[in-house]
C-alpha cells in the first residue's frame, strides 16, 4: 500500500478517537488535512495500488465519516438539550427574583 494511503488511514483513526473526544474542531483540521492527503494520492499517474485496495480505504473512511457524523449529531443533541435546560434555569431564577423582590419591597 502506498504511503500515501496508510497516511491517510492513519489520519483516519486519529479523527475517529478525537471525535469521541468532541473535539471537533481538531476533526475538522484532521479531516482536512486527509483530504489533501488523498487528493495528493489521486494525482499519481498511474495509480500505485490496485482497485480493491483503493476500495477498500474508501470503505472505511467511509464507514468511519458516517460513525462520525452520527456522534456529531448525538453531541449537537446534548449541546442543545443543555442549551435549554439553562435557559428554563434562567428563567426560573428570573421569576424567582421577581417575586423576591415584590415580597420585600412591600
């Protein structure tokens, strides 16, 4: 397998373990770079590995991107869940200084 290939193979598992982190922001500079990686391998003429092997890395970072899609979902899911639990908890701090101060500026 050419260098290339493993390199991005490498940097596969390497966005794969970060977005179980949720550190997206490293997922999306990791995947970046993947992509040059791989566009770099396409440009060699011809290519240096057979078909099946080609298919074969694009089937798991495949497999990996729609893993990782579905984490980054189930992470927006909670985000936004914590979103509107503080806000309900604003909102009731809120009310709960109104009242205060309504009974204590009788």
């Amino acid at each position: 397998m050419h260098p290339l290939l493993i390199e991005a193979l490498n940097f596969n598992q390497k966005i794969f373990d970060l977005a179980e982190s949720e550190e997206w922001i490293q997922v999306e500079t990791l995947a970046t770079q993947r992509h040059q990686v791989l566009e770099n391998y396409f440009k060699l003429s011809p290519l240096p590995d057979a078909k099946s092997i080609i298919n074969d890395v694009a089937m798991e970072i495949s497999s990996n991107d729609e893993k990782i899609s579905l984490m980054m979902k189930q992470s927006k899911k909670s985000l936004i869940g914590e979103s509107l639990n503080l806000r309900k908890g604003d909102q009731a701090a809120k009310q709960y200084q109104q009242t205060f101060n309504q009974h204590h500026s009788l």
